[in-house]
C-alpha cells in the first residue's frame, strides 16, 4: 500500500497553520480513528492539537511542534494497522512517546528496530524510547541489569527479547528466575508438593510468558525449553546456550547476586531486572543489586537501563502512584535513559 501523503498548509482566519494527510484506505483509516474517534481524542488530549477527517484526508491543527509530533503518531499508527496490528490506547501512547523524543541516526541491522518477533504471528514492540534503548542493550551486551520503577515493562521486555532468540534459534533454553521472598508478610506452611510451594512466587514470570508467547509457553515449558526456577536452585548451575533473566533482583542479597551473575556460561546473554525502591529484605535495602551496580559500574560488557517514572506504560495512575512515593525525586532525576555502564553507577537509596 502507498504510504500516507501530508501538505501543510495556512488555516483559514488563524496564524496557525494545519498538517493534511491522505490515507489511501478509509477501512484502515477507521481503525486509524478508533470506536467514536478515541484514538484521535486521545491524540489531541495528549498534544493539544485539534484533528478532523474529510473523506480519507485527516487534518491536524495546532502548534507547529505538537502539529508535526501529531503527525508523525498518526503515521506511526497506521503503519502499525497496515501490518495487522491493534491501535488502542497503548499503542497511541507508545507513539507519542516516540513522536516527542528525538531519535538518534542509527546503524544498520536490527540495532534501533523497537520490536521483536516472538512468534510467526506474534510481535511485542517498545512502548517508550527507554524501552527501545533496553531492547538494543540487549542485542549488543551479555550482560544487561534493567533498573527503575514498577510497570516500565523491564522483565516483560526481557521475557519478549528471550522469546525473540529461542524463535530464531539463536539460543536453546531461556531460563527465568527470581528469589522466593514474601513481599512484606510471613505465609507459613504452603501444602503440596514442591512445585505447588513455589508456583506463586513465579506467576508474575508465568504471566509475562504467557503474555508473549500466547499457546506455545505450556508447551516450550513441558520440553525444557523454557525453565523457570527459584534463585536458590541456581546454585552449582552453568547456565550455557541460554538467555537468562533474574527478575525482582531487588530481593537478592550480596551473595545470592554473586552466585547468580556467575552462572553464565557459554553464549549465554543476562538481564537483571528490579527496583531499588522496593526491597523486601530486611531493612529494606536492596543490598545485592546495589552492590552489583556499583561493583560492575566499569566492567565491559556490562551495560545498565535506567527507567524513571516517566517509562511507566501501565495504567496513567501508576505513573502519579509512583511520583508521589518518590516525593518528586524523580522530576529532579530526569527523563530515563539506557546506556552502556561508563563508570560505576551511583547506587539508589532505598526508600525503606
């Protein structure tokens, strides 16, 4: 299909000027707008423009940067259509992200690309610039550690990004794993077996893998193919040929951190995932983690994805939830980044 066409051009009895874009397909155009216009609602919410359709055209007026940041998420949006994927509030979220962060000039290859195939039909895509950094991180260093806030979607894109190897065979086993700590209260005896005693610590991990790999998961799981264990089980492991996430890294202690990062093996690639702000040891501090981050600050191959309250891409009132526990620290932190570990990171201090 040929690609949108757009002119600018001077509003009639304003000084503000409006983008014209032409859809070539009004059946895909109305997916474009969404169930009574949502999507164009939510469009002009977030970048104070206005939008109006005439056939298959679409009119953006506004501010000259908001106008152009419009129009590049609408054009955005219906590639996506055009592809075969959904255009609702997330996705309309996600290229606004895009559409008011600069992108870089990037090399070739799949270096910059914000998705990954994890499946013949199934794609997950970055839903913020900090995600898409996270993404190349984990092309192009064995070991990653992805640090911020709840909901920026670290373990999520992680599982995705390991999806993405085994489909195309670039590795034979991901594995998945994470301490078996209560989040703040004593359970007690658990009856069953030991499968059924741990489950409940790793369902946030079943459901991320669920998520990603649809009706696979059960299946890949019951060959082996995708492992997922407790940290304690790590112990005495060489962990070969596989892509390894370490999720909630927060609830590590020294030890357990050290034990972990020196399973990996040969070809394998790792990707530490927590929030310092949300340990469960005691005391509250995220020991392990912080420790690590500072230790291997300077170590090549080593790179740290920082995400801030701003990446959040669960619901809106997590992004304020967050803000207002970090009592503004977070506005003073700025924007979050992805960048290769240059020198040793600062660690952060808990929150308690």
């Amino acid at each position: 299909m040929s690609p949108p066409r757009s002119s600018a051009k001077p509003a009639k009895g304003a000084a503000k000027e409006q983008v014209t874009l032409e859809f070539p397909d009004n059946k895909l155009l109305a997916a474009l707008s969404g169930a009574h216009a949502k999507n164009f609602v939510r469009i002009e919410q977030k970048l104070r423009v206005r939008i109006a359709t005439r056939g298959n055209l679409v009119l953006v007026e506004g501010a000259p940067d908001m106008r152009e940041q419009a129009a590049a998420v609408l054009r955005a949006l219906y590639a996506r259509i055009e592809s075969g994927e959904e255009s609702g509030p997330a996705e309309v979220d996600a290229e606004i992200r895009f559409a008011t962060h600069e992108r870089p000039t990037l090399p070739g290859g799949d270096f910059g690309v914000p998705s990954v195939r994890t499946a013949a039909s199934r794609v997950t895509r970055a839903r913020s610039p900090a995600q898409a950094a996270y993404l190349d991180l984990m092309r192009t260093h064995p070991l990653v550690f992805g640090v911020g806030p709840a909901g920026t979607g670290k373990t999520y894109l992680a599982a995705a990004f390991g999806a993405h190897l085994l489909y195309e065979r670039r590795i034979e086993r991901l594995i998945l794993s994470r301490p078996a700590l209560e989040a703040g209260e004593r359970l007690g005896f658990l009856p069953g077996d030991l499968r059924e005693k741990i489950d409940p610590y790793l369902r946030p991990l079943y459901d991320a893998l669920f998520d990603v790999l649809g009706d696979q998961a059960p299946k890949l799981m019951e060959q082996g193919t995708i492992e997922v264990a407790p940290l304690a089980f790590m112990r005495g492991r060489t962990l070969a040929h596989a892509f390894v996430i370490l999720d909630e890294a927060q609830n590590c202690s020294s030890a357990q951190m050290r034990m972990f990062l020196t399973r990996l093996g040969e070809d394998s690639r790792m990707v530490v995932c927590g929030d310092s702000t949300q340990s469960d040891l005691p005391g509250g501090r995220a020991e392990g983690l912080n420790e690590a981050l500072a230790v291997l600050g300077g170590v090549e191959g080593v790179a740290v994805a920082r995400f801030s309250d701003k990446d959040v891409v669960r619901h809106a009132l997590v992004t304020r939830i967050v803000r207002a526990y970090s009592g503004g620290s977070a506005k003073a932190d700025g924007p979050g980044a992805a960048a290769p570990a240059g020198g040793r990171a600062r660690p952060r201090k808990s929150d308690g």
